[in-house]
C-alpha cells in the first residue's frame, strides 16, 4: 500500500511516501521525505514538496492507494492547509484520507527509534518509555500529551508550561524550545515524520477500514472574532 503522508501542524511543512505491508505497522518503508522548517508558507510550499516526494519515488498520484495527515492539535491557518490539501487528493483520486492526532505521530517516531536502538545496540529503553510530548501552541502555551508504554495516556490539552507537570515522564519531545521548559532528558525529535504519521493510521490502513471525517484538532477557540458592529 502507497501512501501519502502530509503535516502542517507544526512550523515543518512535511510530506512523504510511504509503503506499508500488510503485517505489523513497523512493516514500512519510506520512499521519499520533504521537511521545511517555514511557518508562514505552509499553502505555498505543501504541493511542490508532494510533487517533488512523487518524483523521486518514480511515481505517479494515480499510484497512491491512501493519505494520512496530521489534524493537530495546531494554529487554525497551518492546519487547515495540510488538511484541505490531503482531502483534495483524496477527493481527486477516490482514494481514503486518514486524520491522526500530529502529538501521537511524534511519540510514535520516538518509540520507533527506542526499538531500533535496542535491536542494534541491545539497549534497555524500557526504563524511559514514558515519553511528554509537547508543541507551541503559541500565547505562552503548549499543547501536550503523555504517552506509556507506547501508548497515549493523557491528552492532547492544551496548557501553560507551568500548568504540565514533567512526572510520571522521563523524558520530553517536540518543540525545541518548549521542551527544554521541563526537567526532563530531551529526545531530538520536533516534527513527526511521515513514517510515524502512517505508523499511527497502520491499523486502520491495513485493515482497509473506512477513515473517520476530518476534523481538526484546534482545542481552543480561533483568534480571530466578529465585531458588535458585524454581528448585527
């Protein structure tokens, strides 16, 4: 199965090609990845890196059996684009569009990599598996999740720093910046890859189940407000 990856809930546009089998969600293979760090230029930058994904892949849109995207928690004008844009290939392809929480992506990455290091180096991660992960939710805020064993246990919310406790968590990924906020050992990872976006959808991919509707997880209310004058 082919599938397209795409987030824009974080400041990195990212997109990629993923082939998953049909056995075990670590049963993938990334085909191509495109990350840019711009948080401004997220409708302008999305489809060229999915273009450039295809391209290098040697492949064709016709070829994608399914997209998965990331539906926040994020700011309303970055998330809409990734979401828009993956529910217009799937529209224009007849093909299922999967949203995935972008927090679970970036635990699912870093859980990822704690089997990798045990496989090769035999390194006992299981004493820090329980993993915060946080993003900038902007307004002095973050917007977190706590994961256990791989799975997620609190979350997502979105909080002041001070208001997040750093225990049961050993450990903290996602925005730099914010991360470094918690007494905790810092994991080096900032975006979710889109290995970890379909590492997180696998289940329903492989089982071939009907996506839920898109809805974006935006946990507060916009900006943006209609004026006494505009409203009557």
């Amino acid at each position: 199965m082919l599938v397209l990856a795409v987030d824009t809930a974080t400041p990195a546009v990212t997109s990629g090609l993923v082939r998953l089998g049909d056995g075990a969600a670590q049963d993938l293979e990334t085909l191509a990845v495109r990350v840019t760090e711009n948080p401004r230029a997220h409708a302008e930058v999305l489809t060229p890196l999915i273009l450039e994904c295809l391209a290098e892949a040697g492949c064709e849109p016709a070829d994608l059996d399914a997209v998965v995207v990331g539906v926040g928690p994020g700011p309303f004008t970055g998330l809409r684009v990734g979401m828009a844009t993956a529910a217009a290939f799937g529209d224009a392809l007849g093909i299922p569009v999967h949203g995935v929480c972008t927090l679970d992506a970036l635990a699912a990455d870093v859980f990822a990599a704690d089997v990798t290091a045990a496989d090769v180096f035999g390194a006992d991660v299981a004493a820090g598996s329980d993993l915060l992960v946080v993003t900038d939710a902007r307004r002095r805020e973050v917007y977190w999740a706590r994961y256990s064993g791989g799975s997620r246990v609190e979350g997502p919310e979105v909080r002041k720093p001070a208001e997040v406790t750093a225990a049961p968590s050993r450990r903290v990924a996602g925005s730099p910046a914010h991360a470094e906020l918690f007494d905790l050992p810092v994991v080096p990872v900032h975006s979710p890859s889109p290995a970890g976006l379909v590492t997180v959808a696998a289940p329903e991919l492989t089982a071939r189940a009907a996506p839920q509707p898109l809805v974006p997880l935006y946990l507060r209310r916009p900006d943006a407000v209609e004026t006494a004058a505009r409203k009557k």
